[in-house]
C-alpha cells in the first residue's frame, strides 16, 4: 500500500479523532463543577491548542534518522502521552480530582490537554513531510475530518455508554495502537528519499545535482544522482550498478574492449559499469567527463571514485558539448575504449539524435583496435528502427559495429523498475531513462579492427551484427535480424 493513499489517510482520521476525544475529554474531566465555567474553559482550549501548534511546529523528518524511525518516534510519544493521560483520569476518578486544587488542576492540564495535543501535532507535521512523494500532502484534511467524526462519537454514543473518561482515554490508546500499526505496514511498501531530494539532509550541488538515497523498509535500495535534466546516475551502496544496461556493460566490457589502456566516458550514467573495469586489475585508466555531476561522483561511487583515485580522473566538462563540437577532450587518437551515456546527451533512449558527425569524430578519438560503446538505446516503439537510425552509420564509420538487443519489449515499472523500488518523485524521471512502450533497450558496440569475438549474448541482450567497412558477413551462427521482426 502506498504512504500516499489510504494507508496514509487512515491513520492521520484515527489521531485526529482520538485527539478530539482527548481534548473534549480532559476539557469536561478538569471543568466539571468548577467555578467560572468561561474562563476556565479559555484557559483549557487556549493550552491546548498552543500545543497542538508546538507539536506541528516541532515535527517533521530529523537529518540522520531514516523516515520510517522518525515516525515510530513520533508514534511512541503519543501513545505515551494518552496512556499517561489515562493514568491520570484513572487517579482523578479514584481520588476525586485531588481536592480542586489548583496546582493539581494545572498538571492535569498538562498531562491530560497538553501533552496529547504536543505529541499529535508532531506527529502529523512528521506524516505531512513523506520524503519522496510529489509534493508535502497535508493529513490536515483526514486529522479534521476525523476530529470531527471524534466528538459526534464521543457526545452521541460513547461516552452515553461508557461514562468513564478513563475507559474513553483507553479505547482512544487502543485506536491508536492499532493506527500505528496500519502505518507500519504502510511504510513497509514506500520508498523514501534521503538527501536533499527529500527534504532531509542536503548534499544538492550550486547546480543543481542532488546525491539522494533511496530506501525501503530498513535497507537502502540505491544511490542516486539527480540534475536539473533528471536522473544521472544509479548505483548500489557499493557503486555496484543496479540497471540491467549497465550490469550487461559491466559483463562485456572486458569482452568486446579487450584488457588495459585508456578509457573515456562521455557522462556520468555509465560509470558503474566501469567498477568491473578496475576491479578486474587489467590498468584501466579512466577519464568521466560528468558535466555538473563531477564534484558529487566520489560521494556516490566510493570503491570506484574514492579507493581508485588514481585510476579515474573525473572532469565537469560537458559530453554533449563534447561530442557536438569536438574540443579538446576528444584528441585524436587517444582513447582505447569511448563509452557514451545517451542520457546525458538526451532526455530520453527514443530522443537520441546524434549531432552530425559525431560517429566519426567518436572514431578519430580512438586508437587503433579502439572501441566505442553507447547505450543505453531504444529499438522499436516510437524511436522506430534503431539499425535505419543509428547501425547503419556505424557501420559506414567502423570496421565492425553490432547492435546488442533486449530480448523482449516493454517499458520500466515506474513502481517498481526492474526490481527496484522508485519512489513516487521519481517515476516520471526513472521512466524517461527506459524505453517507451513496445520499445527494447539496446546498446551499440563499434571497433575499428575487423576481427572481433565478441559473444552472440549478454546477459539478455542478443547480437546483431551490422556490416562494417569491408567486413565480411556475418558468420552463419551470429543473430542476423529477420525480416518479419523490427529491430
């Protein structure tokens, strides 16, 4: 159930009921047969409603502590805060109201207004600030509601039945015992943001990029680095990578690029995969042209950035800029392995569009026997012909080039992508990042040496070989597209 329906709602009806009952309780248990009735009665509703606004107030997410403990926190101290205020009508019941005295009616005040009406606000302004849903929703209009339907359930019906204010308290703490329980289980099915994306503790760049980790239940499902564009880059606690494109990149890498030399990655989105690379020891060096993502990636991928310092230099220029212009990060040359992130050169797979000879200022950064690899595409759907758009003048550039291509067709759950839990925020983005409906997630593999072994299949992703400049045909026992699927 999501945090953001009725697993959400309920809760929040049963506090503000329970709080009504309280606040209409302790108000007639301190009032009953005391002198000057409308004076006291402004003294008792003006406490309370002081602390309801100290409770909202103070509320919220605190920076460190994941949502869900935050939330158990503020649901402790309220029932604290009604179970001490039952205690306290049972003694009043016994003993009399103490004597009407003065002392004891103003801690009665305290333990049976106040101190419920504090822990309610807190808790709702926590409820109010879910850190990954679209926007802060306010309980305000459930807690209301429910208050509402509180006291015409407390004048109409329960208190003509039981006529005890001890046993109304009790049946308001077993409400809401069973209130947090309901949003335990709520919580269990939310992902939530931690970092600055949701409202917790920042580490937002001056541009923009956000480090966000996303977490469900007790465990961290992924790090994430978002722009102003969208999402840059996804990674496990690790670095490790998450997504099927770059857990496929990180199988073949070695496979298609060969061991050791230079290697360039023109955005941020691949370098996961690049993990492989280094924890393989063959002497990769790496350079990452980030873009505004630069000066967060060491926060985000540790074992790759952090412990391998030495083997990746990560720069804030532009991959966009430098695959449209050619400067002077693309020297002749230079490179044994170009790896391009399509994402930081489009919002989507299906939008790719290659700046005019760009192909061929990619090939003239790579040495000889040098390969270029840029992922994640999308074949089919309404990117249309992936071979037509983009194989075809790799192979009029590369003495080889193959299109490896998912197996099935379908976009990204934007629920549950891939087996990772998205939070709410973050579907729309996450579902850019895929391919659209009926469309496949392919990747292009290109070498300037004829003579290539590479696999018919990673991890899912099947071969098609394109023909390259003076390449033969492709042997007999390599996947060649057929005529009747689009590919």
């Amino acid at each position: 159930m999501s945090p953001g329906s009725w697993g959400r709602s309920l809760p929040a009806f049963a506090v503000g009921g329970c709080l009504a009952v309280t606040a209409v309780v302790s108000a007639g248990l301190l009032l009953y047969g005391g002198p000057g009735l409308v004076s006291a009665m402004t003294v008792v509703l003006a406490a309370q409603l002081a602390a309801l606004g100290a409770g909202v107030s103070w509320g919220g997410v605190i920076p460190g502590l994941p949502y869900p403990e935050v939330v158990r926190r503020r649901w402790l101290l309220l029932l604290v805060a009604v179970g001490s205020a039952a205690v306290f009508s049972g003694l009043w019941e016994l003993t009399g109201g103490f004597g009407a005295r003065g002392p004891t009616q103003g801690l009665g005040l305290a333990i049976l207004g106040a101190f419920p009406l504090f822990a309610g606000g807190a808790l709702l302004a926590t409820l109010s600030r879910f850190p990954g849903g679209t926007a802060p929703r306010s309980p305000a209009a459930a807690a209301l509601l429910g208050a509402a339907v509180g006291v015409v359930l407390l004048g109409w019906f329960l208190f003509p039945l039981l006529r005890s204010t001890t046993a109304l308290l009790l049946l308001t703490l077993v409400t809401l015992s069973l209130a947090a329980l309901s949003q335990g289980r709520s919580l269990e099915g939310g992902v939530w943001i931690e970092g600055d994306g949701g409202r917790g503790s920042s580490t937002a760049g001056p541009r923009g990029v956000t480090l966000e980790v996303w977490r469900s239940g007790a465990e961290e499902v992924a790090q994430v680095a978002v722009g102003s564009w969208g999402i840059a880059l996804v990674a496990d606690e690790a670095g490790a990578p998450l997504l099927q494109v770059d857990r496929a990149l990180g199988e073949g890498l070695s496979r298609w690029a060969g061991s050791g030399g230079r290697a360039l990655f023109l955005g941020p989105g691949r370098l996961p995969a690049a993990r492989a690379m280094l924890g393989e020891g063959d002497g990769w060096s790496i350079t990452v042209l980030a873009g505004e993502a630069a000066p967060y990636l060491s926060q985000l991928l540790p074992d790759a950035v952090g412990q391998g310092a030495g083997d990746v230099t990560i720069l804030g220029a532009s991959a966009r800029e430098a695959v449209a212009r050619s400067p002077a990060h693309l020297p002749p040359a230079s490179f044994d392995l170009v790896v391009v992130d399509t994402l930081a050169l489009a919002p989507t797979p299906a939008a790719l569009d290659l700046p005019p000879g760009a192909l061929l200022r990619l090939r003239q950064t790579l040495r000889p026997g040098g390969t270029l690899i840029v992922a994640p595409l999308q074949d089919g759907g309404g990117a249309g012909d992936l071979m037509e758009r983009i194989g075809r003048q790799a192979a009029t550039h590369f003495a080889h080039a193959s299109l490896y291509v998912a197996g099935r067709p379908g976009s990204a759950d934007p629920e549950h992508g891939h087996g990772i839990p998205v939070p709410e925020a973050r579907r729309a983005d996450w579902a850019r990042m895929h391919p659209g409906t009926r469309g496949r997630s392919a990747i292009l593999v290109a070498s300037t040496r004829a003579a290539t072994s590479w696999p018919d299949e990673v991890l899912g992703y099947l071969r098609v070989v394109m023909d390259g400049g003076g390449v033969p045909p492709a042997p007999s026992n390599v996947a060649t597209p057929m005529a009747s699927e689009t590919l």
